[in-house]
C-alpha cells in the first residue's frame, strides 16, 4: 500500500492549507461568516479577504503561514489561523502578528485614529493555554485590578479542539466539531447539526473531489513532514548533546 492510499477521502479541516481552501476562498462567503459568527457571537452581514487563497498551485505554499486574513463589514480585521503543531513559542508570535496587523493600517504616512480593532483567532489541536481548561479563551488587555479594556483594538481568541467537550456554547462547538473530524461519519454527523455546516460539507466534498487540490494538500503535507522530521531530529540531538556535556 502506498502513502496515496493512506491519504483521505474528505481532506481534513485542520490541514491548514485545506482550513484556508475552504475558508479563504471568496465564494464560500457564507461558510466564513457562519463560522466567525460562532466564533464572536455577533451578527456579520459581509466579509471582504484580505488574501484569498489562490487556486492555482503555488509553491510559495511551502513555506507560508496559511492564515485567513479578512475585513468585516464594521471594519474589524480579523486573522484565523490553524495550527496543529506544539510551538514553544507561539504565545509571542500570536502577540507579534496581532501588532503587525495594527501597524499595516497605517504604514509611515497614516494616523492613529484611523486604526482598526484587530482579532486573532487561533484554532489549534493541542493544547496552549494550560491555566485554564476551556475550550475558548478571549483575551484583552485589561486593567490589572478593576479589569477594564485600555481600548478595544486587540483581542485574541484561542479555541482548542482537544477540549471540544469543555465549549458549553452549541453553534461554536458543532463547527468544532466539524473542523476536527477525520471520517467521513463524523463529518457527516457534524454536518447534520448545523444547515451552514451541511454547506461547508458539500463545499469540502467537492474541494476533496478536485485532483489539482489534492495534490496540493499532498505537496503541503509532505513539505510539513519533512519539517517536522528535521526539528524532531534536531531536537533530539541536542538533547543528546547536552546529556554528553552534563557528563
């Protein structure tokens, strides 16, 4: 049996080049709406992508951060990114990429006032926030003692699929739930608890029925392997040296 055989009939939500065919493509609208309105529990009436995904092959795919970058209707800049891997690091670089979104609005030339709040929504596998045991956490910048908000133009959203259980609201669980399924019964079991759900299903299906794309999915898959093999080994090496030094 060959790797191809292994691979999936219905690619999976949480491959993050598959996350960004499915959300980050202008005319599924509708699918991403559905979803951030889950996500901040406010009605959004239109989403313009900042980077929709191109459909052609793209070999900048092997070394981009595939985020979904958009603008909603009241002009918040949203950024949504899938990420499967543990990073030590990832707290900072959330922080980072959440500035670069306030700096980009204005450039050298622009003005403060002009700026627009910025929410990062970050969907991850494993688990990143380890002092609390929610599966949604919001952060903002709040007064120390009396907790009010400096200003309303940071917020972050951190959801972990491991804790799917722990979400207590409905509609965001049921589209976790979607993100996270692998077969094509959980699929189809998500897909019936949600009517803007069985459409991201049908649109998925047809996605996973495209040669070009699955190729693409495999091309990305492979080039995240290959990534992960050469840190893990890394990683192992040096702990091995530092067990040879301590002798």
């Amino acid at each position: 049996m060959t790797e191809k055989d292994n691979l999936p009939k219905i690619l999976p939500p949480k491959n993050d080049i598959v996350f960004k065919m499915l959300f980050g493509d202008q005319r599924n609208e509708k699918t991403l709406i559905a979803l951030l309105e889950a996500v901040l529990e406010k009605k959004i009436n239109k989403v313009q992508l900042l980077n929709p995904i191109n459909k052609q092959k793209n070999e900048d795919d092997k070394l981009s951060v595939l985020d979904v970058k958009a603008r909603l209707d009241n002009e918040e800049v949203i950024d949504i990114e899938m990420q499967v891997r543990n990073v030590p690091e990832f707290r900072s670089r959330i922080s980072y990429y959440s500035a670069q979104m306030l700096v980009e609005q204005i450039g050298n030339a622009g003005k403060y006032l002009n700026i627009k709040p910025v929410i990062s929504i970050i969907i991850v596998e494993h688990s990143l926030i380890f002092e609390s045991e929610k599966c949604h956490n919001i952060f903002s910048m709040l007064e120390k003692e009396e907790l009010f908000p400096f200003n309303d133009l940071q917020e972050i959203h951190i959801l972990d699929l491991s804790r799917i259980k722990n979400e207590k609201d409905k509609p965001l669980a049921n589209w976790l739930e979607f993100i996270n399924s692998e077969s094509e019964e959980e699929f189809m079991s998500a897909a019936q608890k949600d009517k803007a759900i069985g459409t991201a299903f049908n649109e998925l299906k047809a996605l996973s029925a495209d040669k070009e794309q699955r190729m693409r999915y495999e091309s990305r898959l492979k080039m995240q392997r290959d990534i992960w093999s050469f840190e893990d080994a890394a990683e192992r090496k040096g702990r091995q040296e530092g067990r040879q030094e301590g002798r």
